[in-house]
C-alpha cells in the first residue's frame, strides 16, 4: 500500500511538473524583466537623490 502511495504521489508531481514547466519559464522572463526595470529605477533614484 505504501509502494502504491508512493508511485502514485511520485506520478502526481512529475505531471503538475510537466504542466508548469512552461509557466516556470514564462515567469522567469518576466521576472528577469522586471528586476532590470527596477534595478533601473533604483539607480535614476539614487542619480536624483541630493547628495
């Protein structure tokens, strides 16, 4: 019973992971986007800031 859990859990997450694989990358890029665009903020912030 146990073995059986464990295949059928083991299966369960390789499928989500399959599924999501493609979202993963997406949001990957999206995310590196976004961290330059803000890592570019943060410097024409501190750019501004009086010194």
């Amino acid at each position: 019973m146990a073995l059986t859990n464990f295949i059928l859990t083991v299966a369960g997450v390789s499928a989500v992971v399959l599924l999501l694989r493609s979202d993963v990358k997406q949001s990957a890029t999206v995310f590196r986007r976004n961290v330059k665009h803000i890592r570019k903020w943060l410097e024409e912030e501190s750019a501004n800031a009086p010194k």
